[in-house]
C-alpha cells in the first residue's frame, strides 16, 4: 500500500508540475479532541488545485491522506479528505489564510467519514509555503454490543471529532 501511495503521488505530482495553480504539501500534526485519547502524531499528503477569482482570493479543490497513528499496533486510521479550498492572500504581505471545507471518507471499517474542515494560516515565499493549521473531521461510530445484566444487544449511534493542530510545508507550481 505504501508503494501504491508513493507511485500515485509522484505520478501526480509530475503531472502537475506542468501545470499552474497546484500545491503538493506535507503535514504533520500533534491529534486532538477524540483522536487525542489514543492517538500519538498525524501525517498527511496533500493535493490542491486553485484558481485565482482575483488578485487576493483563490478557490478550488484539494484532496490527499492522512494518517492517524494509534498507541497500540494496528489502530491507526486514515482519513481521504476531498474538499474545496478558499484562499486569502493579504494585500502586498506574504501573510494568507485558507480554508477546506468538504467530506472525509474513512479507510477504517469502524466509523464512517463525515463533515471535514481545516482552517490555516501561514507564510508565502515565491515557489512554496509553510503553514499552521486544525484538521478537523466530525463523524458517526456506529457499533452493537452485548449487555450482559439485561441480556440484549444494544446499539449504538456516537459522533466523534477527530483532530489534529498541524504545521506543514507546500509546493507551489
């Protein structure tokens, strides 16, 4: 699987290096909320598309994977989040903010995805940018249990938030 994600994004980002408007980035992250309970760090690969609607805002899609490490071998989970994108850039300062906006599907069978945001903030150089920002994906875990006093199956509906506060780094082509 490794190998498959390696290969798909060094397609995709020879590709678009001959293209205008794309970022590839990276992000690393420390989880928070719900993800924060049994959750170590986060990375993620990131792909987006813009288009410039004027001098200072920016709109388009972005997609890519992140990964949410577990404590214990074999919990981890990852996230595909598909999204549209809104970016400001600040008047003659190389200062933006940025917003995805859109649904996370979940590569784990425990939960379904659900809504996904992920508000940033960060410094623009010519040809890259480093950020700091709050992914975010609010979702519904749904599972059956066996309660042994009263002797039923009882079902559950639980919404979780999983987090992370990230700092990454984009490729600007």
């Amino acid at each position: 699987m490794k190998k498959t994600i390696l290969l798909l994004f060094t397609t995709i980002s020879i590709i678009v290096s001959a293209q205008k408007n794309f970022e590839i980035g990276v992000h690393a992250g420390l989880p928070a909320n719900d993800a924060s309970e049994n959750h170590t760090f986060n990375i993620a690969l990131n792909l987006a598309y813009t288009k410039n609607m004027n001098e200072n805002l920016k709109l388009g899609i972005t997609s890519g994977l992140s990964h949410f490490f577990d404590n214990k071998i074999g919990n981890d989970f990852s996230l595909v989040p598909i999204a549209t994108k809104l970016k400001y850039q600040f008047n003659k300062l190389p200062i933006f903010a940025d917003l995805d906006l859109g649904y996370a599907f979940s590569l784990n069978n425990t939960f379904k995805g659900g809504l996904y945001s992920f508000p940033k903030v960060g410094y623009a150089f010519s040809k890259s940018e480093i950020f700091l920002g709050y992914q975010m994906m609010n979702s519904k875990y749904k599972f059956d249990y066996y309660d042994v006093p009263t002797e039923t199956i009882i079902k559950s509906n639980t919404s979780f938030n999983f987090g992370s506060i990230a700092l990454g780094y984009n490729f600007k082509f």
